[in-house]
C-alpha cells in the first residue's frame, strides 16, 4: 500500500516581512515636524533536525524633520514672511527594495515633501509619480512634464478676476450695454483689446486684478452688492 | 471652436470647489464653458471651449 508521506526534510520557511511605517506631520512651536520611522524584519527557518538554515534580518531607522517657519512665538501665531505657512522646502525618499523578492513590486517606498515650493517642484511631482519598483517610466516623464506646461491658475489672482467676471456676466446677461463699455474700457486701458482678453489671459496677477478692479470701481462699478 | 487649457495642481490648492467655480466664473465671462476635464498625477486640467 502505498501511502503519502511527509518528507522527510520538513522545510518551514517563514518569511515575514514587516513594515510599520510611520509617519507623522504636526505643527509645533516654531517648526513643522516631520517624522518617520521603519522597521523590516525576515526570518527564514529549516526544521533542525536535517540540518537547519537560519537567517535573520533586520532594519530599524528613525529620522525626525524639525523644518522651520516663521510662525511666531506665543499665541499669536503672526504673519511675519507668510507665518506658520512659511516653512522651509524638503523632498526626501526612502525606497527599500524587496527583500528576498521574487516580484519587482516588493519593497517599502516612502515619499515625503514639506514646503510650499517643494510641492510643487517638478521635482516632487516626479518623486510620486513613481510606481514601487522606485522608477518612473519615459513617457510619463514626459507626459508629467508636458502636463505642467499648462498654464496654473493662480488661487488669488482667480478669485478677483472671478469677481470681476461675473459682475461683467450679469451686465451682459441683462443687456446693460453702458456697463458692459465701462469693463471693456477699462480693460483697454491695461492694455487689452477687451475685457474678454483680459479674462483669458492666464498671467493675470493679483495686482493686475485689483489695478482692474480699481479701475471699474472709479468707473462707477459696484462690486459690495 | 475656440479652446483653451488650465491646470489645478490637486497637491496645493487649498479649496478645490472653489477654485473651480471660479476658473469656471472667470473663463465664462469671456464665453468660454467647460468642456472636458481629467487628472494626471496630481494635476487637474480644464479645457474650455466657446
């Protein structure tokens, strides 16, 4: 009779991978903390009987960030060089690649980027723009690249101009021709051939927008109601 | 048909509805309308079209 039988050999091999990856980002005093810590662990074991085979691995790392801002002493936090808002710029990365990996995938990625400009680096877009081999293929490059040729709308310069517009489009939508002249008057006077160029115009700054806003205002536009 | 392109960078804009409406507010006062829409990364780009 024939019958399955364990091997001989009983081979366990247990491979744990672990990752706490922490993170943290919290506002403090003067700083902007920024703090991470990983742990990697692998096992692997025989049974000892045949003659084992043990390894052990591990890694454990730490960092905090103190970036500083210009966040001011005491309750208030000020707005001294933009305040609290204000921080220094830092990209940073960690790729651990996969440890006894048989997939190309395996590992531990982090990414972390501080600061107003930081963020909006090509280079930190690139930074997470790649997969968790910790590469980024060509034409996504590329493509992440042409991406950002396109003009930005500006927040602030968006919400003045947002306010000017739709003034303008209420006076258009009721017919109120002598208005309408006062917008694309005023525009010519910075330059336009009308209000509508002014509107399009993706490098209208804030400045540009309250020069505008100036100059309806003296035109007699009310902007409160 | 007339056509231009913005971009929001999801990443750093502090209120995204807003932002919206008024590129949306601002764009349509010279008669230009969202058209199509999709994000790339963390870069959301508008084409309006009149």
């Amino acid at each position: 009779m024939n019958s399955s039988r364990p091997l001989p050999l009983d081979t366990l091999i247990l491979t744990a991978l672990s990752s706490a990856l922490a993170c943290g980002c919290a506002n403090q005093g003067y700083s902007v903390i920024a703090a991470t810590s990983t742990t990697i662990g692998v096992g692997i074991s025989q049974q000892p009987a045949n003659g084992s085979v043990d390894a052990t691995l591990g890694y454990k790392r730490a960092e905090v960030a103190f970036v500083p801002t210009n966040r001011n002493s005491g309750e208030s936090a000020g707005s001294s060089g933009g305040g609290a808002k204000d921080s220094g710029n830092v990209i940073m990365e960690l790729r651990y690649a996969g440890i006894f990996s048989t997939g190309a995938d395996s590992g531990i990625y982090q990414r972390l980027a501080v600061g107003d400009i930081a963020v909006k680096e090509t280079g930190a877009a690139l930074l997470f723009a790649k997969g968790p081999d910790g590469k980024i293929d060509a034409e996504s490059a590329k493509a992440l690249v042409a991406v950002k040729g396109i003009p930005s709308a500006d927040t602030t310069a968006t919400a003045e101009t947002a306010l000017l517009a739709r003034k303008y489009s209420s006076f258009k939508a009721s017919g109120d021709s002598a208005n309408v002249k006062k917008f694309n008057d005023a525009a010519k006077g910075l330059g336009y051939t009308d209000f509508g160029s002014f509107l399009i115009d993706a490098k209208v700054t804030v400045q540009k927008a309250k020069t505008m806003r100036a100059l309806l205002e003296g035109a007699g536009i009310d902007f409160n109601h | 048909m007339d056509t231009i392109v913005r971009r929001i960078d999801l990443a750093t804009v502090q209120n995204l509805e807003t932002e919206i409406q008024n590129l949306c507010a601002t764009l349509a006062g010279a008669d230009y309308t969202l058209a199509s829409t999709f994000v790339f990364q963390t870069q959301l780009v508008l084409i309006f079209q009149k």
